[in-house]
C-alpha cells in the first residue's frame, strides 16, 4: 500500500512539472505607436507564418498585444505598418529576439515613423 501512495505522489509531483514547469509564457506586450502626421492606419503581423494583418487603428495607436516566449526567436518577424491616403507607406520590422530586447529594455514598442508624402 505504501508503493502504491507514494507512486502516485511522484506521478503527480512529475505531471505537474510536466505541465507547468514546460509550459511558455505569455507576455502583454504594451505598444505605442504615433506617426508624423497622425491619423495613419496601423496594421501589425503576427509571426505566425500564414497570419493576417491585425488592423490596431488610426494614430496614436496604445495597446497590449500577448506575445508567447516561442515566437521570440530570431527567425519570427514582428511586423507594423503604417497606410495613410497621400503618404508613402511605412514598415517597421523586428526580429523575434529584439523585439522582445526592445521591449525589455524600455518596457514597451514604440515608433514614430515621420510620413512622407507621395507625389500627386
């Protein structure tokens, strides 16, 4: 009887390690976002590969996106973009592994690009 108990104390005890020590975190990621002239659509794309455009909204832009330690690797792209009528697009484009040193060391994204106006 005594195996028995203590069998099932180790199998609990190992699946709870199994389950929670092997997991990866989720991080809110705080992102700021204006541009120069405001009022430019914000897009961002997740790394997932195949993933839409997530539209965040017009400038300013504040907002807390959830980020897995998974995508946090030098190979996944983090992706914002930047439309406004009469201006030229812009991209900003990180790398999982600074984007998360980016947002360690200043506890959020934040980008302003200046718009350029495209010629009539």
């Amino acid at each position: 009887m005594v195996f028995k108990k203590n069998s099932i104390q180790t199998l609990l005890i190992l699946s709870f390690f199994v389950l929670f020590g092997c997991s990866k975190a989720i991080h809110p990621v705080k992102m700021v976002i204006h541009s120069d002239p405001q009022g430019g659509h914000v897009l961002y794309k997740p790394p997932q590969t195949g993933a839409d455009w997530i539209y965040l909204g017009a400038t300013p832009v504040k907002t807390v996106r959830m980020v897995s330690d998974e995508l946090m690797t030098e190979k996944e792209k983090f992706v914002l973009r930047i439309l406004r009528d009469g201006f030229h697009e812009q991209i900003k484009e990180w790398d999982g592994e600074t984007f998360l040193d980016t947002f360690e060391s200043q506890g959020e994204i934040f980008w302003t690009p200046h718009l350029i106006r495209s010629k009539p």
